[in-house]
C-alpha cells in the first residue's frame, strides 16, 4: 500500500512519528498524523481545510489544545467516570507534568502505530480508490483519519464547523494529482 503514497503522503507519515515523539507518545496516534498534515503547510488537504475555513496554523494550535484536554489514551469517557469519582484528570496531569518535568520522551527508535491510526491509513486507500485516484495523497490521508472517527480528528474539525461529509465533498470537487 505505501507504493501507493505520494512523496508528500509519505513525508506526512514520517513525520507523524517525529510529532509522536516530540509529544512524548509512546505510540503514533491519527492525532500526530493531523498534525504532520498541518504542518506539510502545503498540498490538497491544507488547501481544502483553509477553503474550509481551518487555516492550518489556527487548526495546529486547535489540535494541540484538543490534544492536551484529552492526554495519553483516556478519553472524555474517561474523564467524565473519573469526575463522578471527584477526580478531575486534566489536574492530575497537570501534577504530574509539573512534578517530572513534562510528558516523558520517547526512546530513539521505531514508535508502533495504534491500531487506529493503521486503520486510518488504511482507509486512506479506501478513500482514494473512492475517488477514482490511483494514489493515496494528503487529502486521502485527511479522510482517513475523519473515516476511523478518532475522536481527536473529529473535535479538532468539528470546531471549524468542518463535518466529514463536507469534507468529502469539498476534496471530491479539488483538482487532485500525484506529486
């Protein structure tokens, strides 16, 4: 599937493991694979969420304030059950940043995908081959991750007002080629 990837895919998905790593995850989520599309600054996929009304420097500061109300692998699931408990899980982060110092880095070395994330990039080839493109670029990444319905992804767009079926739409109607 990866032969599949432009130049720009794929430079999309080697930084989504540096963007895990610099974040301190121990794993590579669809979160880290938005932000690295964000930051390619470039391409159909930044082009589409700007014509959207998602800039990518506004939606990149947007995905970290997300990021950082949902910290590790718990979810707002996660941090209502705790809150019913009287435990208000971003405080306990914040704690335990300051007491260590910040999140923890990640060792040098490969970061494995969530299984999330590998159904996103799958989907990313679904996708494509939806639109009748023999090529998985950065707008197919894009519905990817809106497609395996990562709750980060989806609160990041949905504060741009940006549903996945307008999204659909609006890369559906770009001019789309390989490079």
């Amino acid at each position: 599937m990866f032969e599949r990837f432009t130049k720009r895919a794929r430079a999309v998905v080697v930084r989504a493991v540096e963007e895990a790593r610099d974040a301190g995850s121990p794993e590579v989520r669809p979160e880290h694979v938005l932000e690295s599309i964000l930051a390619e600054g470039d391409g159909v996929a930044v082009s589409v969420l700007a014509e959207l009304g998602a800039p990518a420097d506004e939606a990149r500061r947007l995905l970290r304030d997300v990021r950082a109300r949902r910290p590790g692998t718990l979810d707002e699931d996660d941090a209502e059950a705790l809150r019913v408990l009287g435990i208000d899980l971003d405080d306990v982060v914040r704690r335990i940043d300051r007491t260590l110092g910040g999140p923890a880095r990640s060792p040098r070395g490969q970061l494995p995908f969530t299984r999330t994330c590998k159904k996103a990039l799958e989907l990313s080839l679904r996708e494509a081959l939806r639109l009748g493109d023999g090529f998985i670029g950065t707008e197919h990444l894009l519905l990817g991750l809106v497609r395996s319905e990562d709750r980060v992804v989806l609160e990041t767009l949905a504060a741009f007002d940006i549903a996945p079926d307008r999204l659909r739409a609006a890369i559906a109607a770009t001019e789309r080629r390989t490079g």
